[in-house]
C-alpha cells in the first residue's frame, strides 16, 4: 500500500501553507539579488533562487493568488493536480502535473509571474475584485478561494 499525504507530511516535516495544502522550503540561494537590480514590482532584496516541497491532500486545494516571479512545479508523486492559470489580461488555462504523459499530465510546469493560480486535485468566500475583473472566470475563482 502506497504512503498517504500524512505520511509525507510528518516524513518531509511539511507545515501548513496559507494558501492551502503543506509545504516546507527546501533550498534557499545565497545569492541575495539588490532591490535597485529588479523590476519595479519587487518591494525588496530577493534570493536569486528557493524551492519548497508543496503537498495538497484530497478535499484541499491551493487559493488562487499570484506572485511576482515565475513558479515551476516539480511533480513527484500521487495523485495528479490541475493548477489553474488565469493570465493578466483575462485568458484561462489549465496544466496537469502528474505523471501520466498519455492523459496530458507532465512532470513539471511553470506559472508566470503575475498571473492568477490556484490548483485543487480532481480525484475525489469569493475575491469580489478577481471576479470582477474576470467574470467569465466566476465558477473557478468561487471554487478555488478561501473565506
């Protein structure tokens, strides 16, 4: 019998992420690149690069939000999860990580930055600015943000 998400949890020492599911940051760069060497929307000194775990039990998914770099998702085991990608000017997508290439799943997938995101697993309060702003989005933005 295969390893539940409580198992991973404890084993991996995952905390609870305020977006929702569990995560725990694996790698954390030395290299500290300066505010005045980034883009405008960057409020502060960034790493040059992190990593995190991310694990999504069933019943749970991840609130839609945005951040201000580019996110690459490594899948690694369990279930398939859909990340849901709703881009700045309005256009929706959807990406399968898992692995089953045959079913369109892929092991790893990059959200941009400054979209919209969130990502649920389909085994088994609203932002009344984010539907406003995407209203052809109304169903997905209710189902993936919490209160």
């Amino acid at each position: 019998m295969g390893k539940d998400g409580k198992y991973w949890i404890e084993k991996l020492g995952l905390e609870r992420h305020p977006e929702g599911g569990y995560f725990r940051q694996t790698y954390r760069a030395d290299i500290e690149i300066a505010q005045q060497a980034l883009p405008a929307r960057f409020p502060g000194a960034r790493r040059a690069c992190t990593a995190i775990y991310f694990l999504l039990e069933a019943g749970d998914f991840s609130a839609l939000h945005r951040l201000r770099s580019d996110e690459v998702w490594h899948f690694y085991a369990g279930s398939p999860l859909m990340v849901h990608v709703i881009e700045p000017a309005g256009e929706y997508s959807r990406i399968w990580v898992g692995s089953d290439a045959d079913k369109g799943e892929a092991f790893q997938c990059v959200v941009r930055a400054g979209c919209w995101f969130g990502s649920e697993l389909l085994d088994g309060g609203s932002w009344l600015e984010l539907m406003r702003a995407y209203p052809e989005h109304r169903p997905l933005i209710q189902r993936l943000t919490r209160k």
